[in-house]
C-alpha cells in the first residue's frame, strides 16, 4: 500500500500525543493530572449558547460565505478597532475552523517549495509541521539562552535570498514570553527592509499578566498593515477550542486568495459556532477578564511551586497559560535505575511513576526543558506539582 511523502513525514502532534495518553490512562483508572494540552477548562460563556441556539431555532444551518459569514467579521473588524485601533474591512477577515487552518492557509498564499520562514525557538510544534508540508524550509532562530527572548540580530543573520516570512507568537506557546515593543519594532523594519511577510500569532493576546502589555504590531506601525497576516481566534480567550473558530486579517488581495483556497478545502466554518464566536465577541468581555485573572493566579501558584524543586529553572512566563522549565540538570541522572537520556524519557518516566503528564521540549525545539499548561484547577496543579517533586528528589546521579 502506497503512502504519500508528504504523510509519511508529518510528526503527530507532541501535545496531543500527551493528552492522549492521559486519557488513555485515566480511562484504566489511573489517577493522571495533565499538563499537556493548552485547553482552559471553563465553560464557554454564556453568550456562546444563547446565540448558537437562538441560530438553530432559525434555522441558521446552512452554508455561509466560504470565508464566514458578514456580521462575524464586521465584529472582528469592530474589535481590532476598538482594542487596537487598526481600521480594517471584512473582505479583510477570513474565518477558518480554528486558528490552526488560518496558519497553514497563509502559509499556503506565500510559500514555494524551497522558500524559508523564520521561527523562534522553542516554537509551537504545528508551525514545523505545517511549513514542511508546504515543501517550505524552516529557519531557526535560537532563543533558549536569553530566557526565550529573541535577539534581534540573530533574526537579521537569518535572513537570506531564500526568506519569505517570519513568524512571530505573542505571547508564545511553549514559552509565555511576550515581545516587547522595541523589538517588534526592530523586526518590523526588518520586515520592511528585506520584502518579508510578518505572520503574526496573537491567539493568546487577552491572556497577559503582570506590567507586560501586548502589542499589536500594525497598531505600532501602520505601514506593516501591507505585509502583515494576523493569526487570531476564539478558543483560548473565551474557552471556546471545542467550537473551532479562528480567523486571520490580511491584505485584501491576499485574504481574497486564502479565502479562495479554503473554499477548496472546507468550504466555510461551522455556522452554528459562527454565531456562537459573533455572541461572545458581542457580549463577554467580562468573562474574558475574569478568566485571565484567574489563570493569573494559576501562573503565581504554579511558578511559586516550580521555583522550591531542585533541578530545574525556568523564566515567570507573562502571558498565555505554559511555563517552559529547564529539566537540563536533570540529564544523566537516574530515577530507580533507569537514565534520563532527555526529555522524552524525562516525560515517560514522570508520568510512568507519579501520572503526570508534561510535554517534552524537543517538540518545540528545545531538547532539554518540558512544558506544563496550567489551564487547571488550583487543586490540580497543587497535586501535580507535589507528585512531581517528588519525582524530583528521587532522581540520584548516575555512575
């Protein structure tokens, strides 16, 4: 039987991979805590139900525009306007079935086999996967010893003939590091400068903590607004993954082109979830706030835990809901006779002996740290964080 290539090459998702198991395990009845898949555990608000059922009642099932229906992205519109003051029209907006489609889908208007986009390492794992299923190349640029911060310097070294984007999450998955505004500015010129498209993820842009402050970058210059696609959506802000709705803004002549490539590949957007995203967006700003501010607290308490166990490090992450510690220390030691060779084993070995399950950082690039998602309950990440110190101290060095 015959496989395509271009399959045989795809990675599972590392993150899934995880939660997977999870599952897998607790359905045998073991007591497993999760940290693997960025998934916050409320409910959708309010909003989300009444407009998706009051959609049903009128019979709103049918097709919409293969980009989403109009009122949805007037809404984005209206919301980019007012959070950022950034003008933009809906033959701008394309709505896809979450944000991941959005990425592949712009990457799809301006990848050719052989062309390079820039990423920053640690990166999110299907950023990787989807680049290379386009034939496309990517360009590493690490940030793992300036506590994930990129070097503005690095980037322009990365820089060639073969270039064609960068691009940037803010705040990041794996990492919660948010960029600061004069280094988006400094891209921004490198952007401008060398003919490059900015791709830029801010799925996690409401989820910020502390005195970090997220920066829109075409709202610090207007000019990038030619060059720049926008990677946004509903899941996390409004705990809506289940829902599937992300969009991206681009160019009109670019969004016009990745709207006509998904019209080939899923037509539009559930309509149902169309109107559930429109309700929320409408009407639960409230409840965005009120979930940022606790996931704010589930930071300080997972990092005030992580900071008394031995052998590891890690930067307070300022915004999503990951904390991406160091376990370096970690390598060669032994936990009851067996070596930790890396992370992998590291993350086998946790969830083996303690059930907990944390994603290794080889699959966002960075060998040698784990992410942990704390989009859990307090109580969750207390006995999580206990089992694995405990992990911690049994580890010996090895002869």
């Amino acid at each position: 039987m015959k496989f395509s290539q271009r399959i045989l090459g795809i990675k599972p998702s590392a993150t899934l991979a995880v939660d997977a198991k999870a599952k897998e395990l607790s359905a045998q009845g073991k007591n497993v805590i999760s940290f693997g898949a960025g998934e916050p555990d409320f409910n959708s608000p309010a909003a989300a139900f009444e407009y998706a059922k009051i959609a049903m009642d009128k019979g709103y099932t049918h097709y919409t525009a293969s980009s989403g229906m109009q009122e949805l992205r007037q809404q984005i519109c209206q919301y980019y306007k007012q959070r950022f003051g950034v003008e933009y029209k809906p033959n701008q907006v394309v709505v896809s079935n979450g944000a991941k489609p959005c990425i592949y889908e712009a990457l799809a208007a301006i990848v050719d086999p052989g062309d390079e986009v820039i990423l920053m390492a640690p990166t999110w794992v299907s950023y990787i996967e989807q680049i290379q299923l386009l034939d496309g190349q990517v360009k590493v640029v690490d940030t793992q010893d300036t506590d994930y911060v990129p070097v503005l310097d690095r980037i322009a070294q990365a820089i060639n003939s073969k270039t064609t984007a960068i691009l940037l999450n803010s705040p990041s998955n794996p990492t919660g590091v948010v960029l600061e505004e004069d280094l988006i500015k400094g891209i921004a010129e490198l952007v401008i400068k060398n003919d490059l498209w900015l791709i830029w993820d801010e799925i996690y842009e409401r989820l910020i903590y502390g005195q970090a402050r997220h920066i829109n970058p075409v709202q610090l210059i207007p000019e990038l607004a030619s060059r720049t696609i926008i990677i946004n959506g509903v899941s996390k802000a409004y705990a809506m993954t289940g829902w599937r709705i992300g969009y991206s803004i681009a160019p009109p002549e670019l969004a016009a082109k990745i709207g006509a490539f998904q019209s080939h590949l899923t037509s539009n957007p559930c309509s149902i979830a169309q109107w559930a995203a429109l309700g929320v967006m409408r009407e639960s700003e409230q409840d965005v706030i009120r979930m940022r501010d606790i996931f704010k607290d589930r930071r300080d308490l997972i990092c005030g835990l992580l900071s008394e166990m031995p052998f590891i490090s890690f930067p307070e992450p300022d915004g999503a809901f990951y904390v991406f510690p160091s376990i370096k220390e970690c390598i060669g030691k032994s936990f009851q006779g067996q070596i930790i060779t890396d992370d992998q084993v590291f993350c086998r070995l946790l969830l083996e002996s303690e059930a907990v399950a944390v994603v290794p950082g080889s699959a966002f690039l960075a060998p040698g740290h784990v992410r942990l998602s704390y989009a859990c309950s307090p109580d969750l990440i207390e006995e999580g964080m206990r089992r694995l110190k405990r992990f911690l101290e049994k580890l010996e060095t090895s002869n």
